[in-house]
C-alpha cells in the first residue's frame, strides 16, 4: 500500500516531519519520498507546482489523491489505515476533545520562518520574539497541567505528531531548557520515539550543533 504513496517534502519544516512521523507510526515506511531543497527554492518548481500551486511542502500523493497541508495528511492516514500501526485518535472524548484543540492550536514555530529577511525590522522582530515568548509560555502551562512524563492529550497521538516538530525546531534553536523544563522534558520523552528519530532532518544529524536565537527567549 505504501508503494502508492509519494512524498515531496523539505528538511527541518514541521509540516514535512509531521507527515514522515504519521507514516512511520503507521507502518508506512515503503512509500516514495524526494527531498527537495528550499535554498534552491525547488519547493517553486514545476514538480511541486503540479501537485501544489501554492509552491509549497509537504506534496503528499496516495494513488489520484493528492493532500497538501500536513495536519490534513496526517488525519487522513490515520482515517484510512485505523487498524494498522498506532493508533493516534484516542477513544475518549474527553481526549480527543483535548487531542483536537491541541492539533489545531501549534503555533510554536520560529518566527524567523515566517518573516522575509527583507521584512525583518527591529520593530517586527521583537514583536514576533514577544507573541513566539507568550505562545511558548502556553505550551509550559500546558504540560504542567498534564504532569511529568505525559504525552499531549493521554497517550501519544496526533496532537503529539502535529506539535513536536514545532518544540524540536524551537530548541534547535537555541530555546532555553532551564526556562521551560515541560517543554525540556516532553522534547526529551519524545526525540528517541522510533518514528521521530527515523525521520530526524538529515542536516540535524549531520551537525548536532544548532543556533543560539532563541537563547534569550
């Protein structure tokens, strides 16, 4: 099945890993994968254009169906393939109900990633640094509020999928493991999981030194 599925995706993009993990947990290891680079813009070529006229990644195919944003992808998966792998949409309500709100609020992503560098003012980038402080602060209270050694929303599930990338990506670089020892000792409960390590960015195993930007944070 997983020979049908095709897989474009960019090193280090949280929405790119956030699908690699959800295939990994459900047994999907076999399907097709390109990785493109974005230095190179080659996220803008025609290859990607065809299946995604936004210009963007990840391009997921399975068989005629194409599925472009990785939240979409990822329950997508799960749906069609429930029985097979993990299971990521717990049974309680009250967990999913958690699972959902958690998939869908992950903002946790540097903010450089989303300002141009022609766009990065003084003014811009400490107003960006302020709401990427107070969005992280969210984070640390919500994994106080779950206790030591808990997943997102119960067992590990899509929430976690969706939300990872985000806090691996933020302490790459540079956020401080003292200031926010939650969010620490969730990054540290998860990195060695099978299907997160398996689909690690390259470029982060070929050099374990990250950035200091978000140091100060």
């Amino acid at each position: 099945m997983a020979k049908s599925m095709s897989l474009l995706w960019g090193a280090g993009s949280p929405p790119c890993w956030r699908v690699m993990i959800t295939l990994q947990e459900k047994k999907l290891q076999d399907y097709k994968h390109k990785l493109l680079c974005f230095e190179k813009a080659e996220h803008k070529s025609q290859e990607i254009l065809d299946n995604n006229p936004r210009g963007q990644l990840p391009a997921f195919k399975h068989g005629d169906i194409i599925l472009n944003e990785s939240g979409g992808a990822c329950l997508y998966l799960e749906n069609q393939f429930k029985s097979q792998g993990s299971k990521l949409i717990p049974d309680s309500p009250a967990e999913q109900a958690l699972m959902y709100q958690r998939m869908f609020e992950d903002s946790v992503i540097y903010y450089e990633w989303f300002v141009p560098e022609g766009e990065r003012h003084d003014s811009a980038v400490r107003r960006n640094r302020e709401a990427l402080a107070a969005e992280i602060k969210f984070w640390e209270g919500y994994l106080e509020k779950v206790g030591a050694g808990s997943y997102l929303a119960g067992a590990f599930s899509l929430a976690d999928v969706i939300v990872f990338p985000s806090i691996a990506y933020a302490f790459r670089f540079g956020l401080s493991v003292g200031r926010y020892p939650k969010l620490a000792t969730y990054y540290s409960l998860l990195k060695n999981r099978p299907s997160i390590k398996t689909s690690w960015p390259p470029h982060w195993v070929e050099s374990l030194q990250g950035y200091d930007s978000l140091k100060d944070l």
